[in-house]
C-alpha cells in the first residue's frame, strides 16, 4: 500500500480563520474522535475547511464538518468538491440521521460533494445501516471503519466504497448531475415550454426518453410553474377505453400538487368518479384561470404514449377508440385558451402527432405539435459520460477505449451504460489506480453481447409494432442495401424517422444500418 506521503501531493494549506479553528476546536471538544480523523486528514495532505452545529430539530448534538482532501486524492477518486464528514452522538444511529446530512449539503451555499458522505456513530452497526441506505448512486461511508493510527487506512476505506459501487449501471430515469448529453435537445424544449408550444419527444425503447422528460421537469420547475410527470404505461389496453383512467389519475395528480402548493383545486377536487373528458376541462379551465390571476403555469408531462395509441392492437387512423382524440383535443383548447398552460408527450411513435386521422376523427395534433426525435449519443456526449461517471469510480479511460466504446453501441444510451458497465466489472478492487484500456473493452463485447441480446430484440419488435413500414425497410437494408435507395426515396417520412431514431445512417455513397442493428 503506498505510504501517505504519496497522498501529500496538491495539499491543502491548513486553516488559518479563527472562527473555523474556534469551530473545529469545538467539533474536536465533542467528538473527540473527530481530532484524530483530523490529523489523519492532514498527514494525507487535507484539511477540515469548515464545521458547525446540525441545525435539524432534535438533532442539535450532531455536528459536521467539510473536508477538502488532496489534489493525489482527489483525482486518484473522481473527487473535485469538498466532501462532509458527519458525527452522531447516538447509540442507535437512525436513518433520519443520514437524511438530516444530505439536506445540510442542499442547505449549505458551498460546493460540496452530493453523493458522497463519511458519517461517524458509536452504534456497533453502523457499516451496516450505512450500507443498506446506501442507494441510487449516493454513498455513505462509515467513519467507524478506519484505523486511526494509519492515516492511508481512511484512503483504503474510500477505494474500497468508490470502487464497489457501478454508476454506469442503471434501471430507473436519471436526472440531476447523472444526467448527460441532450443539451440542444433540452433547450428545445425548455423553448417549447417557455413559449407555450405543444411538443413531442419520441425514441426507441431505452432510448432515455423519460430521463430527458424528468431532467426536462427540473430545469422548467419553478415557484410560478407547476410541473407534472405523469407516467401512462398503468392505463387498460385497448379494447378497454383509456381515458376514464387517465382523468382519474389526472384529476390526483393535480390535486395533490396544488394542495401541497396551497394553490385553488377546488373544481377538481370536485369532479366525481364519472367525470368525462367535457368535464375534466371545464374543471381544468376554472382552475387555470384562477392560477392565471397568480401568474401561475401548469405544465404537463405525459409518458408512454404509446399507451393511448397501441398500433399493434387497434387501427389507430380509423379504430373505435374516439374518446383518445377527443381527448387530446381537449387539451389542445386548453392550450389554445389559456396562456398559462402547455403539454408535452413522450413515447416511441410518433404516429400521435404526424397521423391526419386518429381514431376516425381529423388529429387535433396534426402539424400543429411540435415533433422531437431522441438519437443516440454524438461522440462528443458519449465520451462525456464515459469520463465523468468513470472519474466518480476512480476510473480513467483511454482514448482508445472511448472509441471502442462508442464503436460497440452506436452511442444508445442503455447499450453505452450497458457495456460500461461490463467492463467495469472486470476491472481489479484492490488497486489504487483503475484505468480503461481498449483491450479491456474488445475482451467484454462477446460476453456483453449475449446479456443484451433480449433487450435489442425487444426494441427492434418494437419497432416492428409502432413503425411497421420502417421495418421492412430495414429489413431491406439489411437484406439488399442496394436496393434500398429507390424504396427510401418512394418513403421519405419513413427514411427521416429511420434517420431521426438511428437506425439507418447517411454515408458519403447512400444508407448504412446503424450499429444496433449488427448486434441482433
């Protein structure tokens, strides 16, 4: 293990405010232990650059402090923020403990490090508890755990917790500073918002759409805009009509958020358990208009739309299923007579926005919505997440891995985190220095490919289902490429959706199937 005089490189100057040593020296009154971290800290080059008092009721005997460690540690561990060390006197640590630390870093106008904390508590299971509430990416490392008469031990217990965790790996939508890329794509539609424009966001199966309309959720949130996610992938499938379900939950939804805003709910709050789409929006229409009077926006997000118009199931043109038009023209003269309201749809076809029928009435969203397509990742936002997630594991990539990386999967957000991931699996614990290489990456792909076999069959049924001409091109393409120009030109819509979901891409002599597609 490498002597903490390695560690010493970048030191911090110790602190030379009084009213930080004065709070120090009261942190180290209460907590002796808290010295002895401290000197560790110093013979690793780092310092105590803040403390105070928890100011969380009932937790006024816990105390924190701020530490910036060295510039060999911080890069040996993707740290680039101070990180908080919390101390609880309690026997019995309680994970309101923990809760209290992570709003203290919120509360704190410092840039402090948000996913990861070293908390001390004489409670014997402490590791324990820390570990279980350990989740979503965020770290909470015990204190208790090191040995303080070897200063390296405390570097030894941050690989150990750095190093186990895989932020490339993930299942639900990311959003926050585990969200990269879209940048262009999210300012569109932060405009589409602001302007009041009708949008629609559509990609493939694990493409990151609702990351991108939560991230979305975040940047618009604000104490004049109320935000709703509403997720439809619950609804009945046809031929069990949708939209009595989706006023219900709608109705909730809206309900809750003002309630928890003390803003007026009152005509929704009324509607009864029968209430159809001419009530839900004069019930909608009294609600906007007395939010309008507040300078208040509403804003609605709705996921998988696909729900509302399965092409697999139903002709979605001309089908017995009116009350989803009716539906979404009601929203429409919502918009359309209120300034201060606006939606969003999400879902892999759009098929919502671009048909001139639906469900045998004219589409109130035809040329009228504005339509978005969610690509893969460029180079340039790939390589993006590679090094930052990688930098907050203590791993660093190589160039030639980041292509390798980006060869494999074409830049798909799930298939990216996917091999990442892999790869991360494979690499060595009991190291201080993790590093990428390009045969690292090729030596993963075989093994890769079989775990996401079904997930790449599954995207391409899908779609098979929603863009049923986009699938016999492709299978064009694939079969007798040189064929393909001539259906292509015949089928420009259909090209540009191709185009637009990378499926297919444009070379210098015609159209090539994207890499997904070799991976079947």
């Amino acid at each position: 293990m490498p002597m903490s005089s390695g560690w010493r490189a970048g030191a911090i100057m110790p602190p030379s405010n009084d009213n930080l040593r004065l709070h120090i020296a009261e942190l180290e009154e209460k907590f002796p232990v808290a010295r002895e971290h401290r000197r560790a800290l110093v013979e690793l080059g780092s310092q105590v650059v803040h403390a105070e008092k928890c100011t969380v009721n009932g937790l006024q005997r816990c105390r924190l402090s701020l530490v910036r460690f060295s510039g060999a540690v911080e890069s040996a561990f993707g740290l680039t923020r101070e990180v908080m060390f919390f101390y609880s006197p309690y026997p019995d640590l309680q994970i309101r403990e923990l809760e209290a630390a992570k709003r203290a870093i919120t509360r704190l106008r410092r840039d402090v490090t948000p996913d990861v904390i070293f908390l001390w508590s004489p409670d014997p299971r402490a590791r324990q508890k820390l570990d279980d509430w350990s989740q979503g990416g965020f770290l909470a490392i015990p204190l208790a755990s090191i040995d303080e008469t070897d200063p390296v031990s405390l570097v030894a217990l941050l690989r150990d917790y750095i190093y186990a965790r895989d932020l490339f790996y993930e299942s639900t939508p990311v959003r926050g500073d585990r969200f990269f890329g879209r940048r262009q794509l999210l300012q569109a539609m932060r405009d589409d918002v602001q302007n009041q424009r009708v949008a629609g966001l559509f990609g493939l199966r694990k493409a990151g759409k609702t990351s991108v309309l939560s991230q979305l959720a975040d940047d618009v949130s604000a104490e004049n805009r109320v935000v709703i996610l509403r997720d439809l992938e619950s609804l009945p499938s046809p031929p069990v009509d949708p939209i009595p379900s989706l006023i219900k939950d709608l109705r909730a939804d809206f309900v809750e958020v003002l309630q928890n805003r003390q803003l007026n709910h009152r005509a929704l709050s009324q509607l009864g358990d029968l209430a159809d789409i001419s009530d839900f929006r004069r019930a909608m229409q009294s609600v906007l208009r007395d939010l309008r009077k507040r300078n208040i926006n509403i804003v609605l997000l709705l996921d998988e739309i696909e729900y509302l118009t399965p092409s697999d199931r139903i002709d979605i043109s001309e089908g017995d299923m009116t009350s989803v038009s009716q539906f979404l023209g009601a929203l429409r003269s919502l918009v359309q007579e209120n300034q201060n309201f606006t939606f969003v749809l999400s879902g892999l076809t759009s098929a919502i926005v671009e048909n001139g029928r639906l469900f045998g009435r004219p589409n109130p969203l035809f040329s009228w919505a504005k339509t978005h397509f969610l690509a893969p990742f460029d180079r340039d936002e790939a390589d993006e997440l590679a090094t930052s997630v990688g930098s907050r594991m203590g791993i660093q990539i190589e160039p030639a891995a980041l292509q390798s990386f980006f060869e494999a999967t074409g830049g798909h957000a799930f298939l990216y985190r996917s091999l990442a991931s892999a790869v991360v699996q494979q690499l060595p614990v009991d190291v201080f220095q993790r590093r990428i290489s390009r045969p690292d990456v090729l030596r993963t792909i075989e093994d890769w490919k079989r775990t996401v076999a079904g997930n790449i069959n599954e995207m391409v049924n899908h779609v098979r289902r929603y863009y049923p001409i986009e699938a016999l091109m492709l299978e064009l393409l694939i079969e007798s490429p040189e064929d393909f120009g001539s259906i292509a030109s015949e089928n420009p819509l259909e090209l540009q959706h191709l185009l637009s979901l990378g499926l297919v891409e444009k070379d210098g002599y015609g159209y090539q199937a994207a890499t997904i597609l070799s991976l079947l």
